[in-house]
C-alpha cells in the first residue's frame, strides 16, 4: 500500500517516540481521586492572585488586628476591672484599714492649737490622660472642732476638693491642712483622702511620702503627743497590684525597714485572705524579723489561688512589733484573678464590633473569595468543556460535584474557620488565662468549627450554583454578590419598615450573624429574635443550591 | 482475535437530529480508523462508547464490559483526546495533565511525574510551564495528547487529532498515534475526516456516514480487490496499442504521456494484465518503456462508499 506520506522525509519534526515508558504504578479508588483532586483544585486556587490577595487581607484584619487590639483591650479590661473593683469596694478597704490598724502611712504630732500639713502626690498610673478629683472622703476624730482642707503649694485658697488633668504618667503635688480644735490638749483626726478617675480606667495613685497603693490616703494628726515614740517600721510591697490565673500563685515581694530610734522584732504574716487562699512568707528565717534601726529586709509572700476563684481581692501582709504590741505596720496588694469569663472573650472573638465570624468586613472577605473561587469553579468548565476530560476518567458526576465543593469549601476555610482558630488560639496566648482556660472552654473550638461551616456551606452551595448557570464567570459572581446584598436590603426593608424582626431570616448576611451568635450564646447582636430560623434559612439556601448544580450536571451532557 | 469493541444497535438521537442509527461494531485491537464526512456521527459514537452521552438504544462493550453498567471501570483503561480545546486555560500544560492523572487514579506525586514523561514525549519542552491559554493549536493538541496518555491507557479514542493544524504538527502527531500503536501496542480508535491520517496510521477501517456504518474490516483487505489497473508508457503507434487492448476486453484511458490500463468487472491478477500488455505491444510493434502496477487508494474507496449513498462531504 502507498504512504500517502512520509513523516521523515520532510522538515525535521521535534517528536521523541523514544522517550515514552509505559507506567507500572497502581490507579487508587474513587474516593481517593475526590481527595486528591481537591487538594489539587484548592491549592490551584492559592495560586490565583486574586484569592491569595483575599487571604492576605483577610488574614491582617481578622487576626493580626484583632489580636493586635483585642490584646490592648484585655489588659485595658484588667485595668479597668481592677478601678472598678477598687471602687466598689472602698468602704470595704477603708474598713480593713481600720480593723488591722494599717495604711496609716502619714502621721504628725502637732502642739495644741497648731496645724499639720501634709504634702500629698496624686499620680496618673494608668495608660491615657485622665481628669483626677480629689477631695476630703472622710474626718474622723475624737473631738469635734478640726479645721480640714486642701490647697495647691504656695496658694492659699482652701478648698474641699481639687480636679487634676494628668497626662498618663504624670503627677502633681497638693497640700492637706489638719487644724487642732482650739484649746485641744490630746486627741487626733483622721483624715482621708479619695480620689476618682474621670476616665474610670485609669489607675490613681495617692501617696505622700511613701509609696502607696491606694486610691485613698489615710492621714493622722496627733496633739498632745510631743515626744515620738522611738519604734517605728513600714512594711512595703514592691508590686502591690498583679494579676493571677485562677489555680496558680503569684509572689509579691517586699521591703520592711526599722523606721524608728532603737531596734525591734517583727514578725510578718498575711491577712485577710479569701476562702480557700493560702499564703507562705519567704526570706524572713525563722519567722521573726531582728532589724537594728535603719535596716531593711527583703521578703517575699506567695498566694496560691483556688481553682474556682474569680474576682478582684485584697489581701494584706501585717507586721506587729515586738517592743511595742501596740504598733503595726503592712501593706495591702490588689490581685486580679485572670480568669476571664467564657462570654468576654469569645464576644471579643466573635460578636466584636469589627472582629470575629459575625462581622461585617468578615463576610465581605469570604464572600469576595466565593465570588472568586466559587462561581469560576463550574462555569469556566462549561465554558472551556473542561469536563469532557473530567468526565472521560473514572469519576461520576457526583464526584464531579463533589470535588468542586471541597475544592470551593477548603479555599474558603482558609478566610473563615482557619483564621478564627488561629485568632482565638491567639487571644488566649495574649491573655495569659493559660492551658486549664484551653481545656475548659474547647467547645469554642467546636463552635468556630460549626459556625464556619455554616459559612463555608451557605457560600459554596450558592456560588457553585449561580457558576452552574452560566459560562461567564463574571456573571456567576455578579449573580452572587447581588443576591447576598439583596436579601440583605430585603431584610432590612422587613425590619425597619414593617418592625418584623423575623424578616432577618431572608437575609444571608444576618442570617450568619444571628446564627453565629446562637451558636456560641454571646449578646451581640441587636436582635431578639430566634436565631433556629436563621438556621434553616442557611440550610435551606444551601440545599436548593446544591440540588440546582446536581439538576445541571446531571443533565450535562456532550451534544455538539 | 477478540474484539476491543462491540457495539449492536447503538442509537442516539438529539431532537430531530439522529445522530447515530442502529450501528453494529466489531473492533480488533491495534489502530482503528473512523471515517466520515462532517455530521456522520463520528463523535457521538465515541462519546457514547466512553459514556460522555447516553445512548437512547443499544448495547456496547469495551474490554468485554458494558458501557452503561460500568463505564468507571473502563475509563480507568482508556484515554480520550477530545476534538475540540477542552483543556484548562489558567493552568500550565504540567498542571493540567497531573490533574488529569489524579482524575484517573494517580497519586499526586506520580502524577506529577507522569506529567512530565508524556509531556516530554510529545515534545513539550520549557513552555511546559507556561498557562495553556499561551499556547498555539498544536501545542494544544499536545497537551490534549498528553493528557489522554497520562495515565497509559490500553485504548486510545481520538477525536479528530489533526484538524487545525499545521502540516508539521500534523506529521507530528501521526508519528505519535502510529508509534504508540504499532510500537507500544496500544489500541487506537482514531476518528477523522482525513483519509491520509486513516491510512498511515491505521490497520482497520469504519466508514460512518449518517450514522450508520458503511464499511468495516481490515485496510488491506478493502483495498486488495482494487488492483486491476496499470500504468503504461510506450514508444510507437499508440493508436494501435489502444486498438489492440481493446480487443483483449480492457478500457484504455490515454493522457498523451501515460497509458491508463483498466480491466473492467472483478478481480484481476496483475500478472495477467502484464502478459497482456506485452503481447499488444508485440502485436502492434510497439516499444514498452515502463509499465507499473496502481493500487486505489482509501479515497477511492470513500468515495465510491459515500456516493453510493449519494452522500458527498
């Protein structure tokens, strides 16, 4: 028979017969080509820059911002819980100045008919700029008749009280006045001054002379008592406020030093502990304290906290003087149990103004990537007729639709559950609450889970199902974005118009928030409506969706 | 030898259009032509074999299994080179040829592999790696080829292979099909509308028209009959020569140049028409310069087949 031609007589053809090696390997089963295709789809996706760009936004403003400010706001948090408690609690701390004889940290002895003065330091501890009111909180004295105000240095109008705007970090110096009564022979007054933060969340420092802890000064003015006693000793602690994870301990060192003319013996222990708190004090030797005047000791006190302990507490450490029974000294320390409750931070996480599953900027990453990836994934196949090649290997048309929605599904997790894992699992390193916080609260994890599953469905079903519908990507994910803000307005008509709070249920975006909020039992949202409706609404969106793609490739077929 | 392939009463129908009409097959192993004019039903019979459509009628088998009840099992054992560019434009031609070896069972890392021995073997080198939509057509048919090849299947359905491109791709891609057929002893169903590709590559024969099979069986065989003519030139009275042959019961057709020996009516052994043609010579005194025996070709054979039929093209 003639060749009709003759492939090596003409120009040089660049093929290499030569080079073929039949393949020995084994071919895997169905559901191992689903799994790998679309490990294979979701990291073509990745590729994308568009969806690497999505991502990478995604990434910055759902968890390195919100960690980033959320790890500001914890530690504003413990502040601001540690003033309020302080505040709260006031009367209780002066009454415990009372009961163990301590905090009186500024004392004079004055001649009858004589005044004492009493230089005063009020300090803004805390992290912003602040307004300080200071005023007289409370004259206590054996004989009626003293003569108590406040006054700025070198100024000689008296007054009750005095307002300081402070810089964060800075302070500013003002006088208390204490004048006998007339004819007074012996007796005191006690004097005390509060102080209030205008911000509420800063931390304010009074002290004169000593460093001081309190929000209040508590003075003492003595007449009739010319000759000092020659025993005197303070007792300070170094870091008087901390903070402690419920089930661990926390040491406070301290100083005591022999304040007055001769030397004493003292011996130091902890008072005022809540229930089940235990203390140890560390450096003292066997317990007693020998100071020659003049000398100081460094010593250190533990508190171990219980597991279940949850609030602000004050505890003191006391030291009684051997030589004079009568005299004391201590300190009191603020500790905040860091056990930050289960509603703060996963508020913080999910239900926050601009963090979280539930926000807005959120659900516009996630759907911009659905758009994206979602509504080319079946669209461009029917566009290209990539599916003839898909559909000449071993799959069916369901795993057809299967690999596209886990191929669409896993790029999305990558804004949604991923993200928030890495974002929660970095607010409870932030917060310091620790393992035991992990371990007590993994049904967030499972929360995260289920939620953004809810997403990751809704958007996957609905994309997959608009880019079933047409050849043109474009179109697909038009389609999509209009019907995510048109539900979204729909609902919002229903809503304010018509004051029907169910009308939320049309909408895909509140659906997700209020069900997001449902599942993990936070207050964030506006609401008060029952977020099982919004539930069905998202399956319900889901599986038309997933029943018009199976309806279209099934029907799918090769005509031309 | 068993069939590769059999079909009985295959019918596909799209809306008025019947697009194939009871066909009966048998195809051996080893390269198979499948010819036809445009609209034969080409296509839809491959598509229909491989399971892409659905046949309204009829029954099929592929390495003895049922097409309908277990189409994965023979995909895993066949590769399909589509007609048109159905390949993934924003993946490179490694990307989408590993994909298609996942897609048939492969692991990634063997698909990967695979990828690039197919590509290189048809003669994909650097540009490997550039997005498909950067391609030329015969690059693109290519990777088509490469695809189907991936997973080294035993039987290979091409879908029109060399349409659109140029005379060399062409060549190119010929040699490949008949390497792979008569060197690697892969089976080819090879479905084109150009009788040369049918001719150099293929061992058997489908001729399709209006979706029904015309002709099938072995190329040499087909054309073993269509011997009867040979080519003749001469010095001398050409008249008479004619005259002469004419008397021995031949059709003589004469160009001025070369002499058209034609025995009308059946087989003919070629020896005989010699003899034949060397006695009117010696009857009529003419010299016999050359003499040389024609075969029809498949385009002959087409022919007459379609327009029988009184289908052209």
């Amino acid at each position: 028979m003639t060749r009709a031609l003759d492939p090596r007589g003409g120009k040089e053809s660049r093929i290499y017969t030569d080079r073929y090696t039949p393949w020995k390997g084994e071919l895997g089963e169905r559901h191992w080509i689903v799994l790998r295709a679309i490990n294979d789809g979701f990291r073509h996706n990745l590729r994308n820059k568009w969806v690497k760009a999505i991502i990478a936004l995604a990434w910055v403003f759902t968890v390195v911002f919100p960690l980033l400010t959320a790890s500001f706001g914890m530690n504003q948090l413990i502040q601001d819980a540690d003033s309020a408690a302080r505040y709260e609690n006031y009367e209780e701390y002066l009454s415990e100045l009372d009961e163990y004889g301590i905090g009186y940290r500024m004392v004079k002895n004055i001649e009858p008919d004589s005044m004492a003065t009493f230089d005063v330091w009020v300090s803004n501890t805390g992290e912003r700029p602040d307004i300080i009111h200071v005023y007289i909180a409370d004259i206590r004295a054996d004989q009626p008749g003293w003569g108590v105000w406040l006054n700025l240095p070198g100024s000689m109008n008296a007054t009750g009280e005095l307002n300081f705007s402070l810089p964060a970090g800075e302070m500013a110096n003002f006088n208390l006045s204490v004048a006998a009564p007339p004819g007074l022979i012996t007796g005191y007054a006690d004097v005390i001054i509060g102080a209030e933060s205008e911000g509420a969340s800063s931390l304010v420092s009074l002290f004169g002379g000593e460093t001081g802890v309190s929000k209040g000064l508590a003075t003492r003015t003595i007449v009739g008592q010319t000759e000092a006693s020659p025993y005197h000793f303070t007792i300070t602690a170094l870091q008087p406020v901390g903070s402690v994870r419920a089930g661990d301990s926390i040491t406070i060192d301290h100083v005591i030093e022999n304040t007055g003319t001769e030397a004493d013996i003292y011996n130091v222990f902890t008072t005022g502990l809540p229930d089940g708190w235990r203390s140890s004090v560390d450096g003292t030797g066997d317990g007693a304290i020998d100071l020659e005047p003049g000398e100081s000791l460094n010593f250190s006190v533990t508190f171990r906290v219980p597991d279940d302990s949850i609030s602000t507490n004050y505890v003191s450490v006391l030291g009684l003087s051997t030589m004079d029974p009568s005299l004391t000294s201590g300190s009191v320390m603020i500790i905040k149990v860091t056990d930050i409750p289960d509603v703060d931070l996963t508020a913080e996480i999910i239900a926050g103004p601009n963090t979280g599953l539930a926000s807005s900027l959120f659900m516009l990453f996630t759907l911009f990537l659905a758009a994206i990836a979602g509504s080319k994934a079946i669209a461009m196949d029917l566009a290209q007729r990539s599916y003839t090649v898909y559909f000449a290997r071993p799959i069916g048309k369901m795993d057809y639709v299967a690999i596209k929605y886990g191929t669409v599904g896993a790029t999305l997790s990558m804004v949604t559950i991923l993200p928030l894992l890495c974002a929660y699992l970095g607010l409870i390193l932030l917060s310091s609450v620790g393992g035991q916080y992990l371990m007590d609260h993994a049904w967030v994890w499972g929360a995260i889970v289920l939620h953004g599953l809810l997403i990751i469905i809704v958007l996957t079903s609905l994309s997959l199902a608009f880019s079933s519908l047409t050849t043109r990507r474009f179109t697909a994910a038009f389609g999509l974005v209009v019907a995510y803000f048109m539900t979204f307005v729909m609902a919002s008509i229903i809503v304010n118009v018509f004051g029907e709070a169910g009308g939320t249920a049309v909408s895909i975006y509140d659906s997700v928030q209020l069900a997001g909020a449902g599942i993990f039992g936070v207050e964030g949202v506006d609401f008060d409506y029952s977020w099982g409706y919004n539930v069905l609404t998202l399956l319900s969106i889901s599986a038309i969706s997933t029943l018009a793609v199976l309806w279209k490739v099934s029907r799918t077929e090769l005509s031309e | 030898m068993g069939s590769l392939i059999t079909t009985r009463g295959l019918t596909k129908r799209y809306g008025q259009v019947l697009a194939l009409s009871g066909v009966d097959l048998k195809v051996p192993k080893g390269a198979t032509g499948l010819l036809g004019p445009n609209g034969a039903g080409k296509s839809t019979l491959i598509r229909s074999l491989i399971g892409l459509v659905t046949p309204d009628s009829g029954r099929g088998r592929i390495f003895g299994k049922d097409i309908s009840s277990m189409g994965l099992d023979i995909r895993r054992r066949i590769g399909y080179m589509p007609e048109h560019d159905c390949l993934v434009q924003d993946m490179s031609a490694v990307e989408m040829v590993a994909y298609a070896g996942l897609l048939s069972g492969m692991s990634r890392g063997a698909a990967v592999q695979r990828a690039h021995e197919v590509l290189h073997f048809v003669g994909m080198d650097d540009e490997r790696y550039r997005d498909i939509e950067t391609y030329s057509s015969g690059m693109r048919q290519k990777v088509n080829l490469a695809q189907a090849l991936v997973h080294d299947p035993e039987l290979l359905f091409l879908d029109e292979p060399t349409s659109g491109l140029d005379p060399k791709g062409r060549v190119e891609m010929l040699e490949l099909f008949r390497f792979l057929s008569h060197e690697q002893g892969k089976s080819l169903l090879l479905s084109t509308h150009i009788l040369p590709d049918v001719e150099y590559v293929c061992d058997n024969l489908i001729v399709l028209a209006d979706g029904k099979v015309l002709l099938q069986g072995d190329i040499e065989e087909q054309l073993r009959g269509e011997t009867g003519v040979v080519n003749v030139r001469i010095e001398g009275d050409r008249d008479a020569f004619r005259r002469a042959l004419d008397g021995r019961g031949y059709t003589v057709e004469d160009d001025g140049y070369i002499i058209r020996v034609v025995r009308m009516g059946g087989e003919t052994d070629p020896e005989d028409i010699f003899s034949d043609v060397v006695r009117s010579a010696s009857d009529t005194g003419v010299q016999v310069r050359y003499a040389s025996r024609t075969a029809r070709n498949l385009e002959d054979l087409f022919m007459e087949l379609v327009e029988e039929r009184g289908e052209v093209g």
